[in-house]
C-alpha cells in the first residue's frame, strides 16, 4: 500500500541527547516537510524539502536538522540544542501537481 | 505573514445535524488556498478540502463543503448530516502564494458529535 510511515509511533529520550525521527514514503511525492505539533496547538513548520538534496528552514528550523538523500526520505534530528523537544512530530508529502499534503501518522517524542 | 484564526475551541452537535466550523484568515499573497484538515485522537492528520482564492464556486466533498468568503476573510467547513466519527479537532490552514506550499495552521476547534 502506498503511504507514509513514521517510526517509531512513541519516543523517549534523556535530554542532551540527539534523536532521528524517520519518515518515508512510497508515493513518488517531489516536496516533503516536517511539522511539530503541541498540546492544544496547530502545527508548526520545521523544516521541507522540495527535491532530492535541497531542504528548506521553516519558522521553528533551531535546534533541528534534516537531510534528503533519497526521493522517499526525510528523516528528522532532534539535538540537545532544541530547548523544549517534547511533542508530537508529523511528517507529511505533496505531489507536485496537487494542493494538498498528506501526512503520516506521527512521532511522539518525550525527552526526560 | 499569514495567519489563521480558529475562534471555537469546542462545538458540540447531534448527530445528523449540520455544523459550520469557523475559520477567519489573514495574508497579503495576492494567490492562496485554504485547507482543512481532521484529526482524530490517533493523531493522523486527514486532508478534507481544499478552496483556491481565485476558485469561483465553493469547494465540496461529499459532506464536507467550504463556505468562502473572500472579502470578509472567512472559510468555514460546513459537515452536513454529523456522525459519531466526525468527533476529532479540525484544522484551517493556509498555504501561500509559493511553489513550497508551507502551510499556516490554525488552533483547531474540537468537535464532539452526541448520538
């Protein structure tokens, strides 16, 4: 079945350290882009990528990495530099010619 | 800088009554499309319609309708015919006039569907 995964569905990690959430998607979308999303919030965007090798910081990019080596991926990297990591982490894909993303079910990450 | 407002942080309705969710939304891009999206308590965000600025008739899915109205700044989602399944938050969004379609997201209103 075609879709996007994000692994694992529950995180945890001590604080200092770093931790890479995954997305993939076997949808052959261009564009892919990473959200964060807390309690009582609407997302917010962390960082996308329009194209193999290229990635773009979105309004919340510090303390976040990313890198797109292969169409289908785009994993996320959370350091010990994010101040406040604990969240709920989207991932989501857009076709090049529709409007709308499509979102994979989500990371959550709690840093203790 | 875009912005959406969600001014309803809960609605309650019966089921098989109608619902308008509000969303009111700021932006200086002359060209824009407005999104919602549900998500239910597993966390999935589910796409559910989508309104371009320059469309000249409302967008409709199935129960899913957008009431837009640009010269107030408005695009409500309207459910007709509510079910049980439709209790989830439901997101506005906003993307702007850009080839990355970063999309703006608002609060969220938490509908609760009663049988």
């Amino acid at each position: 079945d075609g879709g996007i995964t994000q692994s694992p569905k529950y995180l945890f990690r001590k604080e200092g350290q770093n931790v890479t959430l995954s997305c993939e998607q076997n949808l052959n979308h261009d564009a892919m882009y990473w959200y964060r999303q807390d309690p009582g919030q609407g997302l917010r965007l962390i960082y996308y990528s329009q194209i193999v090798n290229d990635f773009q910081k979105g309004d919340i990019a510090e303390g976040y990495s990313v890198s797109r080596e292969k169409k289908e991926s785009f994993p996320l990297t959370v350091t010990s530099a994010q101040k406040n990591p604990t969240a709920f982490y989207l991932c989501a894909s857009r076709p090049g010619l529709l409007n709308e993303q499509f979102f994979g079910p989500g990371t959550r990450l709690t840093v203790l | 800088a875009q912005k959406i407002t969600q001014t309803q942080p809960g609605m309650f309705v019966q089921e098989k009554e109608a619902v308008t969710l509000d969303c009111t939304y700021d932006t200086s891009d002359p060209s824009y499309g407005l999104f919602w999206y549900k998500q239910p308590s597993s966390g999935e965000m589910i796409f559910l319609i989508y309104q371009g600025s320059y469309d000249q008739q409302n967008a409709t899915e199935g129960r899913y309708s957008l009431n837009f109205q640009k010269a107030r700044k408005s695009a409500n989602l309207v459910i007709s015919a509510s079910q049980l399944g439709d209790s989830a938050m439901y997101f506005c969004a906003i993307s702007g006039d850009t080839g990355f379609q970063k999309l703006v997201f608002g609060t969220g209103t938490r509908l609760l569907v009663s049988p």
